[in-house]
C-alpha cells in the first residue's frame, strides 16, 4: 500500500515538474526555427482576449469584426515574420519594416471602419505597438538619422 502512494506522489511530482517546465518554455523569445518572437505565447494569449474586448467596443457586425480580424491576422501574421532569419533584417530593417506594415495596416483600417471604430483601433494597436517596442527596446526616433 505505501508504494502505491509513493508511486503516486513521484508521479504527481514528475507531472508537476514537467508542467513548469512547459510554462517556462514558453517565456522564451526564441522559436523552434531558431527565429526571435516579437510576442510570446503568453502575451498573444493575453494580446488577444484583451484586443476581442476592444473589437466588441465597435459598431461592427459578425461579418464586420470577421473582415477586421482578417485584415488584423493578415498585418500581424506579416510583422511576426520580419524576425526570421531568412530576411537577414538588421534590428533597424526590422523596426522600419515593422513601422511600414503598421503604417499600411492603418491605411487600411481608416478605409474600413468608421469614424468611432477607427479611434478604437488606433488606441488598441497602438498598445501592442508599444509593447513591441518595449520589448524589442526600440524609440520612434533612434534610427531616422540612419535612414
């Protein structure tokens, strides 16, 4: 009777270990592929609720907040691959590529949405642009010089 409790315990132990190492993995800033991550897993986790809860804020209907997040995906999908290696970016070709989508994305939004929605955008995106940049350590000015 007592192996089967220590039998237990070690595998609730061994459980318990191996999912902290599962939630540690995933506060790392490096993929699989060996790339750097603008945003971990936790933070679009977070990032996403949070940006549904903005989204509910517009007039938009289903078919509305559907082609909003379409274009959303469509933009970010973009800026989380200006890390890979395969573009050979410098942090500063990343900033400004990342600056351009943004810029991009926002065209298109103020095209899509009205008036009220497009303040809601702006407001909600422009935290995750600064979340980027704090994370990346980037300042709006620290590569216009070198341009």
């Amino acid at each position: 009777m007592n192996q089967i409790k220590y039998l237990l315990a070690a595998i609730a132990l061994v459980s318990t270990l191996q999912l902290s190492a599962q939630e540690t993995d995933s506060e790392f800033e490096i993929a699989p592929d060996g790339r750097e991550l603008l945003l971990t897993p936790k933070d679009k986790d977070f990032l996403q609720l949070w940006f549904y809860e903005q989204v509910l804020k517009m007039t938009l209907d289903s078919e509305g907040r559907d082609d909003y997040s379409s274009l959303l995906t469509y933009y970010t999908y973009r800026m989380g691959r200006i890390t890979l290696p395969k573009y050979g970016y410098t942090d500063a070709e990343q900033q400004q590529e990342f600056d351009r989508l943004v810029g991009e994305l926002n065209d298109e939004m103020e095209d899509f949405l009205n008036e009220e929605d497009y303040k809601v955008h702006m407001e909600s995106f422009g935290k995750i642009e600064e979340l980027v940049y704090k994370k990346k350590g980037w300042t709006k000015d620290q590569y216009k010089d070198k341009e």
